[in-house]
C-alpha cells in the first residue's frame, strides 16, 4: 500500500479544512458521510489513484479539520465548491 498524497490545508471563514490530492487527471472530490473522515476512502484511493485526481476532504468538525461557529449545509456546499 503506497499511500503518499500531497497533503494541504485550506483556511475558511468558518473552518480550516484538511485535505489530501492524489494522482493526476480529471479530479474527483471524495467525500465520507457522518461521522466518519477521509480515511474512508483510502482503499477507494489506493484503486483508482492511478486512472484519475482523487481530492480527499475532512470534512469540517471530523479528521483533521476544525470548524468555527455553525455549519450548514450550504456552508459545507461553498467549502467543498472552494476546495
């Protein structure tokens, strides 16, 4: 299991979300369900890795990424929309 991403964070205006960028080519936004993180998906990355750009998100709140104040769902919408 060769599992080295390239590792970022990106600091929002509710949040600092974590997230890791795997492989090349047409990008596709992995995201886990409550309450779960991005470890999730490692398998998922570990396959397909290799035919597309996986982004991998904690999501705010989960794994490595804090939240400040509240979320919604439209919130949650903007953040992964700017990831």
């Amino acid at each position: 299991f060769d599992y080295h991403p390239r590792m970022a964070t990106l600091a929002l205006d509710r949040s600092t979300i974590y997230f890791e960028d795997h492989g090349n080519g047409t990008p596709v936004l992995l995201v886990h369900g409550f309450p779960l993180d991005g470890r999730v998906w490692a398998d998922v990355v570990d396959r397909l890795r290799a035919r597309c750009r996986l982004v991998v998100i904690d999501l705010p709140g989960f794994g490595r990424s804090d939240k400040h104040g509240v979320m919604s769902m439209e919130s949650l919408a903007d953040d992964l929309a700017t990831v």
